[in-house]
C-alpha cells in the first residue's frame, strides 16, 4: 500500500534526524516535491502521492540526508520578504545580514537617490534589495567569483532591477573606486575564523563556498583590507554598513577608531541574540 502524506513526513522527519530542522526539511522538500504549499500538506495529509512524486521526494530527501542545505537543493532562499536563487556558488542568505537593509531603511529616505557599493554581492540579496527598497538608487555590486555574479544578475532581473545595478568582477580588497562616489557602501564579507570554521556543521564546511566565508587566523583579514578602500570611495556624510563575526564587534571597532580617522559614529548593532552583527559608521 502506497504511504500518504502523514506518513512520508513522518518517516521523512526520522530519516533526517541527523540534519538541521528535520521536521522543516521534511516538509519543505515534500511540499516543493508536490508543488504545493505546507499548509497544503497538512489539509491533504491523507493523499496518496503518484509514482512520480515519490520518486522525487526520494531524490530530495536523499540529498538533504548527507547535509546538502535545504536552499540549494531547492535553489532559492528567502530573503527580507525576497525570494533569491542561490547556487553553491554563493552564500544561503541569513536572517542577520538583514540588519543591514533595517539600518539602511533607518538612515535613508524611500525617495534618496543615492549612489552605493556592495562589497562581495554574493547572490546580490543586498544589492537588489536595496533598488527594490529604493526605487531612485543605483549601485554597483563587486565580487571574486564569475558564477556568484551569475546568480547575482538573474536576482537582479528577477525582481526588475538590473538597469540599476553594476557588476563587477574583482577583488574588493584591491579594487580602487573613485573617490567619495558613493553615499553608502554595504558588505557581507568573510569574517569566519579558521578555527571556526574547521568547527563547523558539514551543512557549511561541505557545502557553502569556503572563500566567501573564511577570513584568517582572526576572522578580519578581509576587512582589514577593505576599510581604507571603504573610507576613500565613501563621500563626506556617507555611510558603511557590514556584517562581521559573533564576537568581533569590540576589534573591529578599536581597528576603525585608531586607524580611520574619517569614521565617524561608529557602532555596533546586536542580532536578535544580542550577538555583535553589524557594524556602521559614518564618514566625516
């Protein structure tokens, strides 16, 4: 006899006991197997899937068994009420990195027409965003990896903005922009340690670009690099917003304070742990 519903999420969520958020898993890969919502799961628990919808819902619950992460095998993942294609060319957007967008929303009038830059765009979840959030911005997004910036332009065009967005393929630790051409720059870059990361989930180590992620010994050989870069390309007034490490906060303030002297206002932002995440400032 064939397994409804109710039974293949709950033999879903024990075979994947090993993994983050099982139970979430389970339904999430089913639901997409089935082309239909969760709630939809629970209303129709009773359904006999066909055939071919178990053959899927193998395939799926296989690959999320040995830790491929949920948004990878689905191939997009949420972000500040956006959906974003992701690839394991780029990072699986977070809930904290959308501290930045909130600063931005709290600085930033609907109608600014500012020009900004984001540092390592990754699958672009800030970049477009913020043109989506801004309708009169335009920016320029900048990242190491070609495939990144792949994925990047079809989030762009996905949600209408690539007319506003620059992509650029470069190091932006080295590149050099103009001087004070940018109100605002925002930057999700790698601050993990490697001690940290050697500690970390397989879901992570396996799976999610390890240059995108890993910075040093300290986690801020990155962002070492990229503040005197930030300081010269950000105009007088402008600001920076980026994300660092849990327990960075502290560092990467005494680095900006003792050797930036035109950032100004600088502050760290707590996640809704009270975890540092977010560091901004402000240029003189």
């Amino acid at each position: 006899m064939s397994p409804v519903i109710f039974d293949i999420l709950s033999a879903g969520e024990a075979r994947l006991a090993g993994v983050d958020s099982p139970r979430l898993s389970a339904e999430l890969l089913v639901a997409h197997a089935l082309d239909c919502s969760r709630m939809d799961l629970t209303l129709n628990r009773n359904r006999v899937p066909t055939d071919a919808e178990l053959v899927e819902i193998e395939s799926l619950l296989a690959r999320r068994e040995v830790g491929e992460p949920v948004a990878y095998i689905l191939g997009e993942k949420e972000f500040y009420g956006l959906d974003f294609r992701v690839t394991p060319d780029t990072l699986i957007p977070r809930p904290e990195t959308e501290h930045i967008i909130e600063e931005a929303e709290s600085i930033f009038p609907k109608g600014s027409v500012l020009h900004f830059a984001d540092l390592g765009t990754g699958s672009g979840i800030l970049a477009v965003t913020l043109c989506v959030l801004f309708p009169g911005a335009t920016g320029v997004a900048v990242d190491i990896s070609p495939a990144a910036l792949e994925v990047a332009k079809s989030n762009a065009q996905r949600h209408g903005v690539s007319g506003r967005i620059e992509f650029q393929h470069s190091d932006f630790t080295e590149q050099k922009f103009d001087p004070e051409s940018f109100e605002l720059v925002v930057s999700n870059p790698p601050y993990v340690t490697e001690g940290e990361f050697a500690d970390a989930s397989r879901e992570v180590t396996g799976f999610e670009p390890t240059g995108a992620l890993v910075s040093g010994v300290d986690g801020l050989t990155h962002i070492r690099a990229m503040l005197p870069r930030i300081e010269d390309m950000l105009a007088p007034g402008g600001y920076l917003f980026m994300e660092i490490g849990c327990g960075q906060g502290e560092a990467v303030q005494k680095i900006m304070c003792a050797e930036f002297s035109r950032f100004g206002d600088v502050r760290v932002v707590r996640d809704l742990a009270g975890l540092d995440r977010v560091v901004c400032a402000r240029k003189l």
